[in-house]
C-alpha cells in the first residue's frame, strides 16, 4: 500500500486535487507530488460576482483561479479549470436563499460539498482515471474494514468535520485529506519551502460567493418576499416593533433585533408564514431535542438497527462549538437527537453532526440538518399559543 492506502505504486496512481487557490489543497499538490504521484489539478470556477472575486478571502473565482494555476506551473502539474457557474448556482445558491425564506440559517460550504465537490468533480475525477480525489480539508480518514471511516483531525483549532458530515461512503472511500495529521503552521511552512506563491494567502471565508459577507443583499435580490415587512413578537405575545424582513435576523441573535426593551432579547423563532419574528428571554433558547432531516449516517450498525433506547453519542450544533453528550433515537424513521445538557441558538437548516465521543480524534458519524427544535415545556407551550410551532414538534 501506499501513502494514500493505495494498492499501486505513487507513480503508478493517479490523483485529482481539488485546487482552489488556497495555501491548503496547493500544499496537497505539492505533497503528492513530491511522493511522486500523477497528480491533476483542477479548479473550480463556482461564482463571478465583480469585487468577491478580487477581495481577500474568496474562493474558485478571479484571483483565485490565477492563483492555482500559477501553483501548478510551479510544481510542473497539469492544471484545468472547469466552469461550474451554472451547477453552483443550483445547487447552493439559490437553495441557500430559499432556505432563508423559510426561516433557517443554511449552511452553503456543506452543499458545496455535497454536490459540487464531492458529487460533480468526483466524477470529473474518475472521468480522468483517476484513483483518488485529494483536498485541503482538515479532517482525517482512515482504512475500516472493506471501506474508510472519516475521524476529526488532530489541530482541533482546524476542525472541518462539521462542513463534511453529509460525505457518503462511496464519496468517503475514494476521498482523501492529506493534511489531516497536520497543524496549519506546518502546512503554511511546506508552501514557503514549496516556493509557493500563495504561502501567506489568507484563508478562504465560509460563505465564499457573499461579497463583503452581505448575505442578505443576495437574498433580496433573489428572493424579495423574504425582505417583506412584518411584526417583532415579545414570546409573551406582545408586539414590541417591525422589522424590514426576516432574512436579517437568526436565532439567537442579539444585537440589531431593532426594539427597545428593559430586558436582554434574543431571536427565539422565525414564522416565515406570518412574517414574524419572535423574541424572548436567553432560558427561551435552551432546546433539548432536534429533528433531523436529510440524514447520512457513517456508523458500522446500521441506522435502522439502533436500539428504541438509543445510543449514547456526542453532538455538535453549531461549527464553533464542542461535541457534547446526547442520545440518538429512531422514530418512524426520523432521526431524533436528545442535547443531554441542551444548546442554546439552534436554528433550522444548521447542521447537528454526530461524533463518537468528544475528543480530537473522535471518528465522525454523520449528521442530518435540523428541521425542526424542541425547547423546554414553558417556551414550547408559548409558541404555540402564538401559533408559532408546528403541531407534530410535540409529537
């Protein structure tokens, strides 16, 4: 076997590595290269949206695009890029405003992932015989029987394995992610050694395709109706002000909701049907269960045959935030995950992913997004009184 659990020799193996113009996947090219693999490089072009593609920053557009062409020159790769505008703005743009519209906070860089990266250039890649498609992702995986099972990295402080939970295991067992076992210094200074010209480019931003990160600019244009006026709710019921849209506000936000009031408020629910936007006390926030749609699961027994007790596991609700203790049930087919100490700002549409335990090296078990929440008692029944919980968020 070689570096990458290969059968060939690495002269005799050929890898397609995802280019984006990022110090990251330059290093991967380098790296496989230097190990003597044929190596491809291929770019993405994903949006041009006239100053995102020259600000600091971005990703798959204008300078980037000139930039992992002239990493590959310097390695002595061949490079391609292929345009992908039309699919990207399918696939995650115009999903990503949808999901706004409905009153969630999407997450574009895991349906990038999910049928962009990981589905269309993975194809792409087997198109150009390829053995394996190569990223800069910071997560790790590793042989598990006749297939891989995807685990956190070592840097925690790098940790991607939220953005790539939705990976499925035929993606995950031709995927690899050389840069796993390494902390961004070294991977900085293996470019300077490279001779890289992108060794001090800054990282690229989570929501690439935004210029000057103005979501909701974008949102507006393609979808008016979620900038259509409406009320600002107390929980209690009471009207406290309006709002110009509900695209401008996420659950648990704090600053910027737009009313004046003697007690701290944060958004507790968005009624995308009403065009209300509700607000309460922080102990309205703290949710103990979610629901899952669009599962994936990665675990060895299969996700049918988890127990009706459950099985003990840890969960991560947000990107910036630890895995901590829960319990994963089966309901009729629905994915429920119990918070054993409960969160706080848990949107729809953000992601839960599951973990087998806490640590830096935790094995990754998948995740759905959250289609739904359940608070505690007192906050659920006051929402519906307002009208604002579906029915079956009781079931």
């Amino acid at each position: 076997m070689n570096s990458l659990d290969l059968p060939a020799r690495p002269q005799d193996t050929r890898v397609v590595v995802a280019m984006s113009g990022g110090v990251d996947s330059s290093v991967v090219a380098g790296l496989l290269k230097r190990e003597g693999y044929d190596v491809i490089g291929v770019t993405l072009q994903l949006y041009d949206h006239g100053a995102a593609t020259h600000r600091p920053g971005s990703c798959c557009a204008g300078q980037d695009i000139d930039d992992a062409r002239r990493v590959s020159e310097t390695l002595g790769i061949p490079h391609y890029v292929l345009d992908y505008e039309r699919r990207f703005r399918e696939a995650v743009i115009n999903p990503f405003a949808e999901s706004y519209v409905h009153g969630e906070t999407p997450i574009p860089c895991v349906s990038c992932n999910q049928t962009v990266k990981f589905a269309d250039l993975l194809t792409t890649a087997r198109e150009l015989g390829a053995d394996a498609l190569a990223t800069g992702h910071y997560i790790r995986s590793r042989p598990n029987g006749a297939h891989r099972a995807l685990y956190r990295p070592r840097d925690s402080d790098r940790d991607q394995s939220y953005f790539l939970f939705a990976t499925t295991q035929e993606q995950l067992d031709y995927l690899r992610f050389p840069l796993g076992d390494l902390p961004k210094p070294a991977v900085r200074a293996m470019a300077e050694e490279m001779g890289l010209s992108v060794a001090t480019k800054q990282d690229s931003q989570d929501i690439c395709f935004v210029p000057q990160g103005k979501y909701s600019d974008i949102i507006a244009r393609l979808k008016p109706e979620a900038a259509s006026p409406g009320d600002i709710l107390h929980i209690d019921g009471r009207v406290l002000g309006r709002h110009e849209g509900i695209l401008r506000y996420t659950i648990g936000q704090r600053r910027g909701i737009g009313v004046a009031s003697g007690e701290p408020l944060y958004v507790v629910h968005l009624d995308s049907e009403r065009s209300r936007v509700i607000v309460g006390p922080r102990e309205a926030l703290e949710t103990h269960k979610v629901y899952l749609r669009d599962m994936n699961w990665l675990g060895d027994t299969p996700l049918a045959e988890i127990p009706a007790e459950g099985v003990e596991i840890f969960a991560k609700v947000r990107s910036t935030r630890p895995p901590r203790p829960a319990v994963l049930r089966q309901r009729e087919g629905t994915a429920i995950v119990e918070l054993v100490d409960g969160e706080s700002g848990v949107a729809p549409g953000q992601a839960c992913v599951l973990y087998s335990d806490d640590g830096n090296e935790a094995r990754v078990l998948g995740g759905g997004f959250i289609g739904r929440s359940e608070r505690g008692a007192e906050a659920e029944a006051m929402l519906s009184r307002l009208g604002a919980v579906p029915a079956q968020a009781h079931g």
